[in-house]
C-alpha cells in the first residue's frame, strides 16, 4: 500500500500502527517521527516564512476572503506516487489542505486512491480515530495494543487526581489575537483533573479579548499555539505577559503545542500528562521538555 498523509497528525497515527513503512508522502509540517521527513513532501504552504502571530492571523483573513488556499498540492509528486490511500482532513482550512481540494486533485490525475478524512472534535474521537487507521491499514492488532498502552496511562492520570479540587484553567490557542482553545484540547483538561473555561469540548476554538481570560478566573493560563513548539510558545507567552493584559498572580504555562496539544495524535495523552501536572503538581510528574512556567516579568522555567 502507497500511502499519502495530509495531516501531521495522521503521519504520527500511522508510524504509531505500524504502517509507516507504506507512507510515501507527506506535508511540510509532517516532522514526527523523524522517519517521517524522509518522505516526499507533497503538500506545502503559501504563506510567507518567518510572520508574527498577527501577520499570520491578517494573512490567513486574507487569503480566506479572497478565496485562495493556504496550501498547495504538488499534483507532479501525486501523479508519480500514485498513491492507495490518501489521509486528510475537513476539519479546518487554516490546518492543512481541504478534502475538497484533494479530491479534485486526484479526480484531475485520474487517480483512484481511497481517500480517508479525519475530523475528530473530541478526545475521545482522537483515540477512534487511531483505530480507524489501524482498520484501514490492516494494522489493526497494533493499534488496539496503542489504544490500550494510551487509555491505561489517563487512567493512571484519573487515579492521580482523584478527589483533589479541580482547578480552573483557561488554555489559549493563539495569543495575538487571542482565541480560547476547542474541539478536543478541553477533553484534555477534564482528563487531566482540571476545569476547562472558555474553550468548550467539540466546538471549534473562537476569537475572544484577554479580558474574557480575566473573566473567567482562571487558576492557571496555559499559551498553546497552534503551529509552535515550546520555544515558541515560551516567546509568545512571555510577550503576553510583559504587555500586562493577563490577570495578575494567575500562573502563566507555555506548553509545546504541536507536539501534544493541536495535532489530534496518540500524543495528546502527553499533553493530558503535561497538563495534570499544572493543576496538580504534586499528583502528576512533568513530561519531559513539554511545558514551562513563566513568572510575571521573568523568564520561563522549563519543566522536566
């Protein structure tokens, strides 16, 4: 089986079941496992390199106005390819190319691959989706071992947490401008032990004003944004802090992102991890290099 994966997400998924030996193609982004990069990149983005949060922001706005995409399909490496199975998604158009592109593209090729839309809005979804490509890859034994190895581990974060208080934490997706964090990323605070405000569990994540985070009286922030890893991240939630629009003595977190939160992959449950370690220290141990604190008007310290 040749298979083309559109998400990075779902190139994790499937060196996860076992079908990483299939992939032959995959997007820019697509950095996880390392095996991974030595595939052929079929999928890249039109955005210019090197924009702050707010310039990529405007030039998404843009593009989406004007109805281009925001990513291209390389139809040449398609056409040589010739892929069985193509993974993408209809989840979100600002995340990777949309469904409906891929399939006028294949359409145009002529090419009659099997294309598999992932779109889940929960956790619980995330982990379905997990079996749905061992199914579909006939690695189904190991995906089921995957799943039990990962339901086991937010068990043990349950049982960690059991019958403490729950505190309330507010996990924004992007900082300028702010929006609260949706679909699944709320599961993902319920499952560590904590009260998720803003972002509600299925719903997509929505624009808001730092004043809704004051609002909302959170315990702890936690600064996720969607296409940084913790360096980035600690950057922009040290940016927020320094401008003063936080709620003082509210514990500021820069999490990696990309690694554990937005992409809807096995590892998310790292994240769950990560998290139950912000609202209850002592419980849960910190995963190694996914999150640091950050003072008010300090520099971050990094977890481990």
């Amino acid at each position: 089986m040749r298979i083309v994966s559109l998400l990075p997400s779902a190139t994790e998924i499937l060196f996860a079941v076992g079908a990483g030996a299939d992939v032959v193609g995959v997007t820019f982004e697509c950095d996880f496992p390392p095996e991974a990069r030595r595939c052929r990149i079929v999928s890249d983005t039109t955005l210019p390199q090197g924009l702050t949060p707010v310039e990529i922001d405007a030039a998404v706005q843009a593009l989406m106005a004007a109805g281009e995409d925001l990513y291209t399909l390389d139809e040449g490496a398609l056409r040589e390819i010739d892929p069985d199975l193509v993974v993408t998604q209809d989840l979100c158009a600002v995340c990777a190319v949309d469904v409906s592109e891929v399939d006028k593209a294949l359409e145009h090729l002529g090419c009659r691959a099997e294309v598999l839309t992932l779109d889940p809005m929960t956790l619980d979804e995330v982990l379905s989706s997990i079996a749905t490509v061992g199914r579909i890859t006939a690695n189904e034994e190991r995906a089921t071992a995957l799943l039990a190895s990962l339901r086991q581990r937010l068990d043990a974060v349950s049982a960690a947490v059991a019958g403490r208080p729950r505190p309330r934490l507010a996990v924004v997706e992007w900082t300028d401008p702010p929006f609260c964090s949706g679909h699944w990323l709320p599961d993902m605070v319920t499952a560590a032990g904590a009260e998720p405000v803003l972002g509600v569990s299925g719903a997509r994540s929505e624009r808001i004003a730092w004043g809704d985070v004051t609002a909302a009286q959170p315990d702890a922030i936690v600064v996720a944004p969607c296409g940084y890893r913790l360096e980035g991240a600690r950057q922009l939630a040290e940016e927020v802090v320094r401008r003063g629009v936080l709620p003082a003595g509210v514990p500021v977190w820069a999490v990696d992102a990309d690694a554990a939160f937005v992409r809807p992959g096995p590892r998310v449950v790292d994240g769950v991890e990560a998290l139950a370690h912000i609202a209850h220290p002592t419980a849960v141990a910190a995963p190694p290099g996914m999150l640091a604190r950050v003072p008010d008007g300090g520099t971050a310290t990094r977890a481990s």
